[in-house]
C-alpha cells in the first residue's frame, strides 16, 4: 500500500512485468551493456565498441554496394510504402526458397518462407508457435546463443541444455543430447555454422542429430544465420538436407553474412518435405504469431531478392580472407597469454571462444568477474559467461 499509494490515497493497480525482468536478464545484449557500464570514462582508453557479432562499424567489413543500391531503388520505388502481408511479400519469400534450394533434395516453395525483422524474430517466433503446453521443453546447445534462452525462458518453455564437446571438434554430445529429451521434448536447436565455438558441423555428425531428433519426436530448429562467414576447410552443410528424417525449421537472415544487423530482415523456412509441421499445426501457429506482430520494413523485403541474388561472390571472398587473417592473428597472440587457451581455432563466425584458467588469476573468481574487470581497466570486451559456457 505504502508503495502503491498516490498522492489522493487512491492505489495504483498497475506493475511492471516482472516476466520479462527475468527474460532479459539472460539477454546477450543486455549483459553487454551491463558490462560496458563498468568502462571507466575516465582512464583515457579508446573503447572497443561492446557490439557482439556485429563487425559493422569496422572500415574492413562494409557491405556490399550491390545491396545498398537494392535498398535505395526500393525506397525510391514508391512502391514500398505500404503494410506488408504477414508471411512476407511472396517475391522475397521466393528469393530465400531460391537462394537456399541450391543444396536441398526437397525443394522450398516460396509458401514454405516466413520473412521476418532479421533471425531475433525468427527466433521468437518460432519457439512462440512451439509453446503454449505447460509441460513442454526445448534443448538448446551449452555454449548457445543467448537468445533462445530469454525466448524459451519468456515463453514458458522448459529449457535443457546439451553439452558442445571442445575436445571433438565442438560436436555435440549425441548420448548427452538423447539423454537430455523427455516425452515433453517439442524441440532442439542447432546452430550451424555456431556461433560462438566458430566450428561447422559435418554431414555424418548432421545425419545423426537428424535420426536422433525422429527418434525422440522433435523437430530440429536450424539456425544458419553464418551461413557465409565460413572461412576454414569444411564447407557448411544446411541442417534442410535432412529434413526427409526429421522435420527442420531453418532460420537465417543476411545480418552476418552482408554485415548489416541493423537492417533487420531474415527468414524462417520449413523443410517439411512429409507435411508433419503442417499436420502438428506448426504451421497454424507460426503463421498466427506472424499475424500478431508487426511486418519487416517492406523497403528491405522489396530489397532482398536483389540483395540474395545479385551479391557477387568476391564480396564474401574479401570478407572471408579478412575474417581468416583475423583469426590467425588473433590465435597467435593468444599463444602468448597464460591463462586464456582457445581449444579450437574457429572456422566461422565472429567469435574467438576461449577457456579461462581462473587459477593463474589473483582475486577473480569467475569468467564473468574477468570480463567486468577487463571492462574497467582495458576498455575491452569478452562475452564470457554470457554463453552459457559455467
Ligand atoms: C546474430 C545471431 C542471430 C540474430 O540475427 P539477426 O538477424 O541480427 O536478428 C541469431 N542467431 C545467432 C546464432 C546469431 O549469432
């Protein structure tokens, strides 16, 4: 009462959702920015900017003209200046069925494609249409990307983690993962190229998740937004190929691969080549949650055939070779700090994951307590415990 009370005696009824404190907490962005707040203005150290997995602001990683010229032309069309249809207009999604059906057995149809405000939205989506019975659980990766945490963690379903082994190449623990499911499982998520390890899974290690996720029921949600930041020897695989074992729902957009993560357009595709996400009303509820939020900008959905099609490849080919240049680089000196080891030199995405020995350090407890101290004096920026990875 006391707290509630206004000045006329009268009780406010209202309070903030407390639901989605506790959603957000486990957000990446949120703790990034937590950590930043520790820089001390004061120490005349330039910062490195806490902008995870978004090398944007870099000189070395500008998109590409093709795709800013596609925007442009689309804004000054006139003709895309209207609310959208919720799916998606029908020609960006026949350019992501397209732009993916290069490498899959059953082909997309542009009704399979969702477009949706970049992979964030896919992923909200997604595990929104999978919730909604009390019981039910998904299984993310440990380490994971942070966001299908909050997500699953807002929408009432249960979270199980499954192990990423360092030792194999990151692969993931298949007994871990079976061990792991229950008859309440709905679903698992499997990021691939995946972020933040850096490693690409391999066809037989896809096959198998594949016949593990029929066995236990569940569907495979796919998360191949680094689909083009690959830059060691094994190519990527689409998680799509397999979706005659199990159903796949593929998640993507071009934030990584164009270096674009504030244009805010991506993608769900349903690899449903046996109709079991239309006939488990997965599809209802997928399209349903579409009608319940608001469209991507219409100018970028009217951009991204372009975009998706028009990229020539030397402009992946120029970030590629930076990106390897990096990691090299970045491997070696690392060589010559005691206490950080990095148990796999990445082959894609942004991320150079590390293994902290807490030993060697004086009065740091934890990943999370090193990364708040390294805020503070060197104005530089580690994503620790963020992932997952205690
Ligand atoms: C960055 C990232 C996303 C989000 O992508 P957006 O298109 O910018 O929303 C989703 N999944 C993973 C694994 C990511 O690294």
């Amino acid at each position: 009462m006391a707290n509630n009370g206004n000045a006329n005696g009268n009780v406010w009824q209202f309070k903030g959702n407390t639901a989605t404190s506790d959603a957000a907490a486990v957000a990446l962005r949120k703790l990034v920015f937590k950590m930043f707040r520790n820089y001390n203005l004061n120490s005349g150290k330039p910062i490195l900017a806490p902008s995870p997995g978004d090398p944007s602001a870099s000189p070395s990683f500008l998109t590409c003209p093709v795709a800013e010229e596609a925007v442009a032309a689309a804004a000054r069309s006139g003709m895309a200046n209207s609310y959208a249809p919720s799916p998606g207009i029908l020609k960006a999604r026949r350019a992501v069925a397209d732009y993916l059906n290069g490498e899959l057995p059953a082909k997309l149809k542009e009704e399979d494609v969702y477009i949706t405000g970049g992979c964030n939205q896919a992923i909200e989506i997604v595990i929104d249409s999978l919730a909604g019975n009390s019981v039910a659980n998904i299984l993310l990766p440990r380490p994971g990307y942070p966001h299908y945490d909050a997500r699953a963690l807002y929408s009432c379903l249960e979270v199980r983690k499954y192990d990423l082994l360092p030792q194999k190449d990151w692969e993931i623990d298949l007994d871990g993962l079976e061990a792991a499911a229950d008859e309440n499982t709905v679903a698992m998520v499997l990021i691939n190229p995946n972020n933040p390890c850096g490693n690409v899974y391999s066809y037989d290690h896809l096959n198998k998740v594949a016949e593990i996720a029929r066995k236990l029921g569940i569907v495979v949600i796919s998360d191949e937004v680094y689909k083009h930041v690959v830059y060691g020897d094994r190519p990527f695989i689409p998680m799509g190929i397999f979706a005659s074992i199990a159903p796949v729902i593929t998640l993507g957009s071009i934030s990584k691969g164009w270096v674009v993560p504030g244009w805010r357009i991506g993608w769900i595709a349903m690899n449903d080549p046996n109709s079991i996400l239309k006939s488990t009303g997965v599809i209802q509820a997928i399209e349903d949650c579409l009608d319940l939020t608001p469209q991507p900008s219409l100018i970028l959905q009217e951009a991204l055939p372009d975009i998706l099609e028009k990229t020539p490849k030397e402009f992946f080919d120029k970030k590629i070779k930076a990106m390897r240049h990096s990691v090299e680089f970045s491997c070696e000196r690392l060589k010559d700090i005691p206490c950080l080891f990095c148990p796999k030199k990445p082959e894609s995405c942004s991320y150079l994951w590390v293994k902290l020995d807490t030993s060697m350090l004086v009065n740091i407890k934890n990943d999370f307590e090193f990364c708040m101290k390294l805020v503070s004096k060197e104005a530089t920026q580690f994503n620790g415990s963020i992932a997952n990875l205690q």
